[in-house]
C-alpha cells in the first residue's frame, strides 16, 4: 500500500475549542439575556449581578455541550485517502469526504479566535445533501498543514512534503478598495436618498426629525463591512489552484483548486469607468448561495483595472478568450422589452465557453464553461410572446452568478439552445477523457 493511500489514526481540534466557541457568541448570548430579561432585571440594585449571573449559567451550560461536542469530533484519512469526519452529541454522524471531488478549502480566523491564536477549516466537496465539514478549531500552523495535506492528497500527491510554494501575483491597494466601494452606484444612491430624507423629515417633523439620521448609518454600513471583508485582498498563484487571503476583524483564506471554475463574470459600475476598473466574481462548485449573504465569498478580484483582471481571468479559466468569442445581438422587437439595455445586449460561444454581456447602468459580461453547465433551458414570459422573443438559461452549480440571454428573438433562442446542448456534451466528453488520463 503506497504513502498516499495509507490511513491516518483519528486526530482532534485543539482542546480550547469549547472555549473559544462559546467565547464567540457570549456577547450575544448577554444581550439576548438583557432582551429577555427587560427592566425587570434593574427593578432591585441586584439585577445587573442578576444578568451577569444568568448570562455565565448559560455560558457554564453551553460549555459544557461543547465539551461533550469536542470528545466527538474526530477527523482522519481512510486507506483510500479520502477525508473521514465524526461528529454530533445527540445524533452522532459519521462522514466521508471523497477528495477526488474537492471544491474549495478554506482558511477562517473570527476576531475571538485570532485573539487565541486559532483558525477554522472548512472543506467543500462536489455532491448533494451534506458536502461540507468544518473543523474549529485548530492552531495557525495545524490548520495551514491540513489544508496543504487535503489539497495533495486531491491531486494525488505526496502530503507529506510541506505547503506548496506560491508565487504572489496582486494585493488590491487599500485605497482603490475603499475609494471603488464608495463610488458604486448603489452606494451614491444610499447616500443620496437619506441626505433627502433627513432634510424632508427635519422640514416636516422639526429636529426631531433627525432620528432619521440614524438610517443614514445604512450605506456606511454596507461600505465598511465589505470594507472589512476584502480588506487587504491577496491573490497568489500555487501548483494546488489560485489562493485568496483576505480581511481585517475576521481574515479568510481560501484556494480555488484548477479546473473548478464554472463561470467567471466581470462587473463594470457607472462610476468605475473613468478609471477603467472592474471585479470578478466566480462560481466554483460547492459554494451555495446561502454561505455567501455577503457576497464576498463569490468575490475574485474586489477592483482591479481591465487588464490586470483579464490576466487572472486567463489563470483560473485556461485557454478561453472571450474577446476573440462571435457574438450576436437580438432582433429589434428587443427596444420595446428592454428600453433602457437594449444596446448592450449580445450572446455567443466557441468550443469552450458560453459568453453573455448585459447591462448599461452596470455591465456585465459572463464567460460560463460549457463542461460546467447542469442544464440548459428556454424560458418565454407574457410579454416576451407578444414580442416574439425568449430568454435562454444556462444552469449552474449554486453560486451568486445567474447566466442567461435575455430577450432575444425567439428562432435566435432556440439556435442557441441547440448549440449549447452540442457544445455542452462535447466539453462534457472532452473533459471525462481528460480527467481519465490524468488518473
């Protein structure tokens, strides 16, 4: 039995992780005892020992389940060098993660860990149901370890050789970040409604009215949360896929295995073109929607000028060009459906990739893998009958980006449907063949 298919006897998180866990959510767990509690708690001068008293039985009682929590989690490598995981106190579970089929592994560090020097892995592979495992939590270097012993073992090399060396390729300047942010159109339009509603209600209601301000912490809440999130974004470049590391108060790494990509969009707002920028999200198989509320998990590249986005485009999605892709535009009956975006509106595709453009406020242009696509379909609404246009879907894994032609000639829509269920299968073929010699 070679080194890569041996097992591994069972290993545990760090001891401190009950402590760390309920660490995290005791701030909340205070104030959800101040909610409960109300002004009874302050009716005699014992009710703020009161809520702190309440607040450390729940601490002392939730720490314990975590103890017991702690004694069950388990993780190894089977004989076949896939990932194993126990978990659960009152239903136990146990888990097996076939690494052949790795998605992403990520890097977590919340602000109480960082305080402990600890750090959360999460390991997502392809499949239905439950395709996740989170282990919390595990030293800086433990957790860097197992990362680079998951992503070996994927690829079908030694883990026992240390991290891949990586070569760094962008850090997005922090004033761009913070300068990009406050110049999207969502933001201006945030800032600029409440600055007319806090006047509106002060003419109308007095100073009292200035409560209203209050909203005005709406859109700067957005700006420096995302601010935050994509703090100090790094893009590195290592023989198991593109790394990103970002974040002030909780700092994320995550790896983007080759040949994961299912689709990459480029985002170009109003505000953003003077200086030429653009962000890139992506679509990797296994990141579903609600692990991403934020949109950052989505997030290639937060700003970057066209030219440095286009060459980590070419790093993630070898050997597709879609400047070099035809394209067509839809019939004219498409100006009475579209009256603001008409213009902007083209669809196309080669052998490798599916290309949508869309959009005049903000423009969009997604490039999708035809080996990615799940699914194809024609959609026809009322008012696109009457027009005698429809709209083509492209089905992907879940993920924030949504492909689909829109409003296109109705013959147009059902040529390219046609043509992507060819391409589709082809790729499809093209890419079994291929994965079936590299085994």
């Amino acid at each position: 039995m070679s080194d890569l298919e041996s097992a591994t006897p069972k290993r545990r998180v760090h001891p401190v992780t009950p402590v760390v866990r309920v660490s995290t959510y005791l701030p909340a767990l205070f104030i959800g005892v101040l909610i409960a509690g109300g002004q009874a708690l302050f009716s005699s001068p014992l009710g703020v020992f009161g809520v702190i008293g309440a607040t450390m039985l729940i601490a002392v009682i939730a720490l314990g389940y975590e103890l017991l929590a702690y004694r069950r989690l388990a993780y190894w490598f089977d004989a076949d060098g896939d990932l194993r995981v126990q978990s659960g106190v009152l239903f136990h579970q146990e888990r097996r993660l076939q690494l052949s089929r790795l998605q992403t592994v990520d890097i977590n560090r919340p602000l109480v860990a960082r305080v402990f020097g600890f750090a959360a892995l999460r390991v997502e592979v392809a499949g239905a149901g439950d395709s996740r495992a989170d282990l919390q939590y595990l030293t800086v270097s433990d957790a860097d370890a197992l990362r680079s012993e998951i992503l070996a073992r994927s690829a079908g090399l030694r883990h026992d050789v240390g991290e891949a060396p990586e070569a760094p390729l962008l850090v997005v300047p922090t004033r761009d970040l913070l300068v990009s942010l406050l110049l999207r159109a969502v933001t201006v339009f945030l800032v600029l409604g409440t600055g007319l509603l806090v006047v509106s209600s002060v003419l109308l209601s007095g100073w009292s009215g200035l409560l209203t301000v209050l909203l005005g912490g709406v859109p700067l809440a957005i700006v420096v949360t995302e601010f935050s999130q994509l703090y100090k974004f790094t893009v590195a470049q290592s023989a198991d896929g593109i790394r990103l590391r970002h974040g002030l108060i909780q700092t994320q790494a995550r790896t983007i295995p080759p040949g994961r990509v299912c689709a990459v969009e480029f985002v170009e707002p109003l505000f953003w073109r003077r200086k030429h920028w653009v962000r890139l999200y992506v679509t990797v198989a296994g990141l579903a929607k609600s692990d991403d509320e934020a949109g950052t998990e989505s997030v290639l590249l937060p700003v970057a000028p066209r030219p440095v986005a286009e060459d980590l485009f070419r790093r993630v999605m070898p050997g597709a060009d879609p400047a070099a892709v035809p394209t067509i535009r839809p019939v004219d009956a498409v100006r009475r459906r579209a009256w603001i975006q008409w213009r902007f509106l083209t669809a196309g595709m080669d052998a490798r990739i599916a290309v949508l453009r869309r959009g005049r406020v903000t423009r969009r242009m997604q490039v999708v893998d035809h080996a990615r696509v799940q699914s194809v379909r024609l959609r026809q609404g009322p008012w696109e009958r009457s027009l005698g246009l429809a709209t083509v879907h492209l089905d992907l894994p879940p993920g924030r980006i949504n492909a689909y032609w829109p409003h296109f000639g109705l013959q147009q829509c059902q040529d390219l449907l046609a043509d992507e269920i060819t391409r589709m299968s082809a790729a499809r073929a093209s890419d079994k063949s291929t994965r079936w010699m590299q085994n």
